[in-house]
C-alpha cells in the first residue's frame, strides 16, 4: 500500500506529522522530496503552462460562419 505524507527531520530522524497505520518494526521504503525545494519546480511549471496558453489561438482569423451555417437545416 502506498500512501504519501508529511514528515519532519529532527536530530536525525524523520517524523511523520500524521499516523502512518504501521506495525512496530515494519519494513518500509521511503523516497525523500524536500518541500521547499518543490516550489521552485512548481514555478517551472507554471511557467511553462502560461507560456503553451499564450502560444494557442483560441479566436478564428477568418469570418465566422453564419447561424444558417451553424444550423444546416435542409
């Protein structure tokens, strides 16, 4: 079961702000992501969104079509 949450490293050891559900002694493994380091990451990515949005062209160039054109009724 994976499951992700917040610790803190204190004196060595890491502590888990919320109860994890395991057993004494259980085998685990862990991957480290420091928090504060993942902002910068975030802003890349942002970024990188606002940049693809004003590359799209979200209005037509040419002559929009009529409501008879829309709404082909024969």
């Amino acid at each position: 079961m994976a499951q992700i949450s917040e610790a803190i490293y204190t004196h060595g050891v890491l502590k888990p702000r919320t109860d994890l559900g395991l057993r004494e002694q259980q085998r685990v493994r862990i991957i480290v992501e420091s928090i504060e380091d993942s902002f910068g990451d975030r802003e890349a990515a942002v970024a990188r969104l606002k940049a693809g949005i004003a590359s799209m062209q979200f209005f037509s160039n040419g002559q929009l079509p009529t409501r008879e054109e829309l709404h082909d009724r024969t």
